[in-house]
C-alpha cells in the first residue's frame, strides 16, 4: 500500500511539473590553433565566451558538445579566476576533460543539434572558417529548423556558409560579431587575420551591425542566425538561444 501511494505521487508529480529535457543538443564550434598564423604569438579560445554560454544551457537541461576541426585538444585563454563562472569551470575536470577531448566533424550527426554555437577568441580566425565539414554540419542543423549562432570573432566560423545554390547562407541578415572598430589593425596579431569579419560579411551580403560602446551585451537576432559582439554578449545571447528553442516547441 506504501509503495503504490508512492508509486502515484510519483506519478502525479511528473504530471504536473514541465519537463526539463531538452528537444536537441547545443554543438560548440572551437579551434585547434595555438598560434597567430605562423607566428610564435599565442592563440587560443576565449574561455568567458565558451562557458558563460554552457552555464546558461547546462542549467536549461541541455547538453552540449564540442567540436573542432581536427578534434583532441583546442588551447583556451583570456581566463579571469575572479570570475566565480570562470573560475569554477575551470577546476571542473568533467568540463575540462570536454576540451581536451573535442569531437573531430566526422563524429558529429548534425541531427542530433538543434543549435550550433561559434565560439570566439583569435584562434576562431584560424582552422574554422575554411573548413568545409563543420560549414556542412552547420547548414544541415540550419536546414533542419536550427540556429546558427557566434560570438565575437566566432563569427569569422559562418563567413563562408553557402545555401544549395551557392549564395551566402545570410544574406541579407543583420550578422554581429567583432567589429573592426575595436580591432588595432597596425598590431602584429591583427596582421595575421586572413581577412576582416566585418568587411567579409558585408562583400558577401550580409548586413553587418555592431555597438560603438565596447562590452555592452550587444547582440542581434535575425531570424534563425543569433549573434553577439564581445564577451559580455555571452550570457544574453545565450538565454535568446534558449527562449527560442523553447518558443518553437511551445508552438508546436
């Protein structure tokens, strides 16, 4: 009698609480250079960038999965431990262990994803853009109803995504990321950029916006393409990218 009582508060409890699974995973985009270029300059993944976003999907329900081009170990940089985020990821070897461990392309079933997110940091300018098995991955979660998001010079991931008939996959879409109003262009870093994200952007018909005001959360959402400025963009956008997956379920 015990049992069955429990058995159907149990029963009635799940009836009356929303579910929190997820309808679709989250694929993080980062990259495996170390470098500048070809230089000695040290390269890396922005950590805020990547965790202040998982924070955000890990606390909704959803997993997230990391991939690079060649996957194994990508480098991570700009780490503030005063940060409690920051600094609490960073003691947590689960989390760590996914960074060292990323997926290669040829592991990923973009049907599993319901969101691809493009980290930044200056190793996003290198690696990502040209390789053409994560553009496919990202067109194919984007032809699937998904969202294509990036942030700051995660943005340079999507310059070169193309629809079936060649065109840009964003054109005509106001895109965001770093601008180079902020980049110093005369230093040694910038100089190894195999081109501007905000002149490529706009040359392939994309519209191209930004803040003028540095670290002020600014992000644009045009339609399935979800982009953010700067670090301080991590946070917001990714709550967006949450409220519009559970918008289109609860429409369904």
């Amino acid at each position: 009698m015990r049992i069955s009582l429990v058995l159907l508060l149990l029963f009635l409890g799940l009836g009356c609480n929303p579910s929190t699974e997820s309808q679709g995973n989250i694929l993080f985009v980062v990259s495996n250079q170390h470098t500048y270029g070809d230089t000695t300059m040290n390269a890396s993944n922005h950590f805020s960038e990547i965790v202040l976003a998982y924070d955000v999907f890990a606390k909704h329900g959803y997993t997230v999965d990391f991939v690079s081009p060649m996957g194994g170990a990508v480098p991570i940089g700009y780490i503030a431990t005063s940060d409690s985020i920051q600094k609490r990821y960073l003691y947590d070897n689960n989390f760590m262990n996914l960074l060292k461990r990323t997926k290669s392309p040829s592991e990923i079933n973009a049907e599993d994803y319901e969101v691809i997110y493009y980290c930044g940091g200056g190793a996003a300018m290198f690696g990502v853009p040209e390789n053409e098995n994560i553009q496919a991955i990202a067109k194919e979660i984007y032809d699937a109803n998904g969202i294509i998001s990036a942030i700051c010079h995660g943005t340079a991931g999507i310059v070169n995504l193309k629809d079936d008939e060649g065109a840009p996959l964003y054109k005509n879409r106001k895109i965001n990321g770093y601008p180079d109003l902020f980049e110093n262009k005369e230093a040694r870093y910038y100089q190894t950029f195999p081109f501007s994200i905000e002149e490529a952007i706009r040359e392939k018909g994309g519209d191209f916006v930004y803040s003028e005001k540095r670290r002020d959360s600014f992000y644009i959402v045009d339609g399935r393409f979800m982009t953010g400025q700067d670090p301080s963009s991590s946070f917001v956008l990714a709550t967006k990218i949450v409220e519009a997956i559970e918008n289109k379920y609860s429409q369904q």
